[in-house]
C-alpha cells in the first residue's frame, strides 16, 4: 500500500481492493489520493465517466528527470520517450469530443508546437524514428548492412569442406551479442578464429578471423550510433528545458487523469458507483457491499448512524465485526472519491481522520498485554482531533463488570470531543449502561433460532443477546453441561437475557409486518395511480367527442342559414334535410353522453348476468374485469347494457380500487432495450411496466447491455424512483449478467 494507510487499509480489509486499483494506475509507483477540491474532482469523475476512451501506457516516475533537465542536464533516450508518450496520450484526449469541465480542463492545456514535433520522433517501441535524423539514419544503414555481411561470411565459414568434421551443428548461435559457430576441438588446424565462449559440453563458440574486420567496424558503427543519439537526446534535452514549466504541469497533469482513468475502469469493471461526502458527520448506509465479501449471494448493509456512537451487540459471526468496517470503509472511499458498491441514496458525511482498533495488540516482544495495549490506543484518541473510529470487542482483555463502567466513561468523553464512535461487543451491561444516552445509537445482530445461524442484520434500538448457550450446544459441548452453566449464571440474569431475546424478537417480528404493509400500500397507491391516469385519458376523449359536436352543429347551424338565403326550393329542402340529420346525430350522442358519462374507470358495474370492474374506457371500447377474467366490450354495446352499482369516487369505495386481472402462463416478460437512445429507452421502459402490473406479473428482464455503462445506469436511477418496483438486481451470468436486470413488482 501506499500514502501511510497500510494498517487502517488491512485492518479494513481493503487490501485486496487497493491492489485491483492500483494494477489500473499508469505510472509508476502512482498513489490514490487526489488533492485539491474534492467536488471539483466529483465532478469531474461523474462527467467523464460517460465517454469511452483508452487508458495510458505504463509512464515511470519523472521527477527526477525534471530536475536534471533543470540544470540543464541530458535526459537518456527512455525518458524522453516517457516525456513524449504523456504528451501524445494529451493530444488523442484533445482529440476526443468531450463536453463540459472535461472539455473544459483538456483545452485550457496548450501544448507548445516544438513539444508536438518532439513527441512525434519516437516508434512505439521506444527508439528513434531515421527520418528525424539524416546522421542516426545513415549509421543505422550501415550496421543492417554490415551485419548482413557478417552473417553471409559466416555462413560462407559453416559449409567450408575441411570445417565439416568439427562443426556440432548448422546452426549459427548468438553469444554475447555476436553471432558464432559451435565447433568440436581440434578446429584450430583447419580455420584461424576468435574462442568466444565454451558451451556446458566442452565445445567452443567461434568467430572467424576472417570477419573480425568485419565485427570491428560493426562495433565502430554501433558506438557511432549511440552517439548520435546522444547528440540527438542533448538536443531534445535543450528544448524540453526550454519549456520546463510546461514539463512539470503536464507531467503534474498527468498524475492527476492517471487518478481519474484508474477509477473510472476500476468502476465500470466491478459495477462501482462514486458517491460525493457531505459536511456533516451523519452516515446512512444504503445497501453497502463491502469490496472484501465475493460469497455468491452477499447481503448488502443498510445502517442509520447519525448519532455520535453506534453500539452493535448480538450473536457471535453475526457480521458485527464486517458492518464496523463497512463503515468506516465506505467513510474512507468516499472522502477519497474511490467507487463502491452502493446505492446512491446513502449519506457519507465528511471525516478527517480515521482509526480501526481491531486485532490483538497483545505482544511478548513489545511486553504488552491485550487491555493494555486497547487502552494505549484509546488514550491516542483522546489526544487526537476529531476521528471516525472503530472498536471491535471493545470489552476484550479484562474483566467485563470493570470494562463496562470504564468503557462508559471513555465514550462519554470520546463524544463531548466529537468523535464519533462505532463499538462491537457481546456483553450487555455496557449497551444497558450507554441506552439512556441520547448520543448513542443501539443496534442488535439477529439471530434465526429455527435454523441456528445469524442472519448478517440488524435491528435499530435493540440489545442483542449473545447465544453462548445455544452455540455451545450447537458444536457439542453436553447438554448437562449447558444446563450447569445456566444454574451458574443465575436467575436473574437469565431472566434480563430473555427480556432482551424476547425484545428482539418481537422488534423483528413488527420490523415484517412493517415491510408487508409498505408493500401493499405501494400497490395499491400505484393501482390508484393507473386508474386516475385511465380516468384522465377518458376525460380526454370525452373532451375531443364534446368538440368535434360542436364543430358540426356549427356545420349544420351554417347549412341552414346558407338554405335560408337560396331561392331554389329544391336547395332549401335538401340542405335543410342534411342539417336535421346533423341535429338529430349530435342530440342522440349527446344524450348518451349524458347517460352515461358517470361511470367511470375503477366503477363497478352489472353487465348482463356478471358483476365487473371497469379497467379502461377509450374510444371504441371498455376494459371490464369478472372475477379475475379480463375482456373486451364494444364502446356503444357496454353503455347501452351496463349498470353502475359502485362508485370509485365515494366515500364507501374510497378504502381503494380493487383491480384482479388473469396472470399470464409465462413466468416473466423480456424487454429489450439495445440501441435505444435513453429517453426513448426510459419511457419504453415505464411503458412496460406499467403493463406488466396490469398483467399481474410479479418478475420481468431488462435487457440494457453493458456498452458505456451509461443506458444500464439511467434505466437502474429509474427503477429507483419507480413506485412499482420492489427491487432489481443484475441477471445470472447465463441470464446476461451485468447485461441484464431482473425487475421485481
């Protein structure tokens, strides 16, 4: 790890996470942190987040680098090319046609024309281009050409008749960058050569005399290259020294979008979403999955903690421990912008410093025991500014009646110096002596007594109990044993733990009621919603029928008047004859109109010999619903034969509408929204489900893709605010993974 976290990061259990994060920053030795504004930066993030564009290639660190072409010093050719790589990614992101503070930041960075010519004389793998330079291209002609002379007298060499005994092989070998034969001893007698090497058989490794000319003026070319491409770095040197100010801020500029890039691939690759800290020390956690928990279905946290203490007591693997670090890893994500996996409605405020006391400091070595140590660490806090800490066990190490009396007054005076404070522990007495302070949130582990496991949630305003008993039996220990035990422990006490058990139970039991109630009354609100929209879209069409009437009495009212003026008799009677065929049409509408115009969407009414709900009612035909059966009637037909019974409007009716409608055989509905823009897909989308509720179905797929991420994330922000919707999560792998949603109603 980097930035002096390495501790608080694995006593988080962030480790792993940081490791992931860092193999996606470019430079090297690169850290997390970015300075400066950090709404600016959020900003920033959240803007550039909806592009497509490439990460940077690996780039070392250029510190030095800026120093020595400060005193004017010569960069060696891999710099330079470092130099120019960062220079060329600023140039392809100008290129890009982002918008906004993104745009906004890449074109306020004026690149010089001498630096964009420099940047421009390297290949991709790091070597000078020949045409930049007429010297460096000739001498790089000549070693091509002398090397392939080389190699043609050696091959020459390898068929010579008399070297055939001795040759161990027809292959030419290359041995401290030159090219040899392996030939057995005794070569000597028929060919005069340079030994180079021995091979691990007793061979030699051989060079003609014959090509040492050869090899001399190789060698000769090769350090004429290198200094050319000296006097080529000296030159590039002085110009990059030229522009030293410009180096450093784009250098510094770099390590900034290196900062950006890292987390906008880290986010899209695990789904990760960016959420802003606010100035406030209020955290509310919202469906927090901590980066350390990859089991196949992992429970997200939810937790309100706005106080300046949170006390979490229960079971033991109840996930006590997993939820302080959540905490204080979400506080710690945010406060560095770094992306996670939560929901966007959670508040996180704003922390300076942070502190996990987690593991055993107890240490032969140190000679320190585990209170002792404890205790160090929270006289440490007491000294410090104001810090997000975090205490597991906090009783651990000494007597627990002593603890909880001392534990109280450290927390009291850990909160008059605001610091807030979050503590796991398994006894009591400390929850019960903390309950009556207003600064202290309680939170209670719950526990499944039918299948014996703990459930990884929590109930708000509770004391946990810690189920030794039940875990001891659980793992073997007898139960005489266990029996003793409890005589041991006492009545009394017994008595207080069932109190506290059966609190708990019942806070859990109301906490399900609860959210049945929640959900039948988003139902029915949305039940509601739908048939004041059917009501509205009825009106509507009523409206329209209303103005086209009037517009032919209008018509009529005219024809009349226009017969009145003819003289030709014949005239006269026929327009008249057309304007009370007119009349008489608007009249027997109009009275049906007025017939019928009180039933209205969500009435019950008598049709024949059934008994319906109306649905719908559009122009040419009304909706009706029978004892769950759904079907059509013909617009004219349904006013003529049917009879209100029951109003939506009154007061009898107005505990709701109650709509039944036939479920389909099929267990979901697919939709697929591929190449949709995102308005268009939003509202294909409401569109749908609003469907799918009026078809009784209770499961349907979304199919959005993967792509820019930005499609699946406006569809999930709208899923959000949908009344309808209960939850969604992403499909199976086989389903379409991150592709997919699966939509619950």
């Amino acid at each position: 790890m980097r930035n002096g976290y390495d501790k608080l990061l694995n006593d988080l259990s962030l480790d792993d996470y940081f490791n992931d994060f860092y193999s996606l920053i470019a430079r090297d030795g690169g850290h997390f942190i970015l300075d400066g504004d950090r709404s600016l930066h959020f900003k920033f993030l959240t803007e550039l987040q909806k592009y497509d564009f490439d990460p940077p290639i690996q780039i070392k660190n250029l510190d030095e680098d800026l120093r020595i072409i400060a005193k004017n010093g010569i960069l060696s050719k891999s710099s330079i090319f470092y130099f120019t790589k960062i220079i060329s990614y600023f140039l392809y992101l100008k290129n890009i046609k982002f918008e906004g503070i993104v745009d906004e930041w890449l074109q306020n960075i004026e690149i010089p024309e001498q630096i964009k010519t420099v940047s421009k004389i390297f290949d991709k793998n790091g070597e000078f281009l020949l045409e930049f330079d007429e010297s460096l291209a000739n001498i790089s002609h000549q070693l091509v050409s002398t090397k392939k002379e080389i190699t043609r007298e050696l091959t020459k060499a390898q068929y010579t008749e008399k070297l055939q005994p001795y040759l161990v092989d027809k292959q030419l070998h290359l041995v401290n960058d030159e090219e040899t034969l392996l030939v057995r001893s005794g070569f000597s007698i028929v060919i005069k050569a340079k030994i180079v090497s021995r091979s691990a058989n007793g061979f030699f490794y051989i060079v003609p005399n014959s090509i040492t000319n050869l090899r001399a003026r190789y060698e000769d070319l090769v350090v004429a290259k290198y200094e050319a491409e000296y006097q080529l770095c000296k030159k590039i040197s002085a110009e990059l020294s030229k522009h030293l100010l410009f180096c450093k801020f784009i250098n510094t500029a770099f390590d900034r979008f290196d900062k950006y890039q890292a987390r906008i691939f880290f986010a899209k690759k695990n789904d990760y979403i960016f959420i802003e800290p606010r100035q406030s020390s209020k955290i509310v956690l919202k469906e927090f999955l901590h980066p350390a928990i990859k089991n196949q279905n992992p429970k997200p946290f939810s937790i309100d903690f706005s106080k300046k203490t949170l006390l979490i007591t229960g079971v033991n693997a109840g996930g006590k421990t997993m939820l302080l670090k959540s905490i204080l890893s979400a506080a710690f994500l945010a406060k560095y912008l770094m992306p996670m996996r939560i929901n966007e409605q959670s508040h996180i405020g704003s922390f300076s410093k942070f502190k996990a006391i987690i593991d055993d400091p107890q240490s032969v070595k140190n000679d320190i025991s585990t209170f002792a140590g404890r205790i160090r660490e929270f006289s440490q806090i007491l000294r410090s500014e104001p810090t997000l800490a975090g205490i597991d066990e906090i009783e651990l190490g000494t007597d627990s009646d002593e603890a909880s009396a001392l534990f109280k007054s450290v927390l009291e005076r850990l909160q008059e110096q605001n610091h807030k404070v979050v503590v796991t522990t398994h006894h009591k007495k400390l929850a019960i002596l903390m309950s009556a302070n207003e600064q202290v949130e309680l939170a209670a582990a719950i526990y499944d007594e039918k299948i014996e496991k703990p459930t990884f949630e929590f109930l708000h305003g509770m004391i946990g109990k810690s189920y030794a008993f039940e875990t001891a039996l659980k793992y073997g220990i007898p139960k005489n044993i266990i029996d003793n035990a409890k005589q041991n422990y006492g009545e009394d006490k017994q008595k207080i733990s069932d109190i506290v058990e059966r609190s708990s139970f019942l806070q859990s039991e109301l906490k399900l009621k609860i959210d049945d109630l929640t959900v039948q009354a988003q139902k029915l609100k949305f039940a509601r919603h739908l048939a004041e929209i059917a009501k509205e879209n009825a009106q509507k069409e009523y409206e329209k029928a209303k103005l086209m009437m009037e517009l032919e009495y209008k018509k009529a009212i005219d024809m009349a008047k226009n017969a009145a003026k003819t003289k030709d008799q014949k005239e006269i009677h026929r327009a008249l004859n057309e304007t009370h065929k007119i009349v008489k049409y608007i009249q027997a509408n109009k009275i049906k109109q007025t017939e019928h115009e009180n039933i209205s969407v969500g009435d019950t009414v008598k049709y024949g010999q059934s008994t319906c709900a109306v649905l719908e009612i559009s122009k040419s035909k009304v909706s009706l619903d029978a004892d769950g059966k759904r079907f059509f009637v013909e617009n004219k037909l349904f006013f003529e034969r049917a009879k209100k019974i029951h109003s939506s409007h009154s007061k009898k009716e107005d505990k709701g509408i109650k709509i039944s409608v036939e479920r389909p055989n099929t267990a979901y509905i697919k939709l697929d929204l591929h190449g949709l823009r995102v308005e268009e897909a939003l509202e294909i989308t409401d569109k749908f489900i609003s469907d799918s509720i009026l078809a009784g179905l209770h499961e349907v797929y979304i199919y959005h893709g993967i792509g820019s991420g930005r499609l699946a994330g406006a569809v999930k922000e709208f899923l959000k605010t949908h009344s309808a919707v209960e939850k969604f999560t992403d499909a199976a792998p086989n389903e379409g993974g991150y592709g997919a949603t699966i939509v619950y109603l």
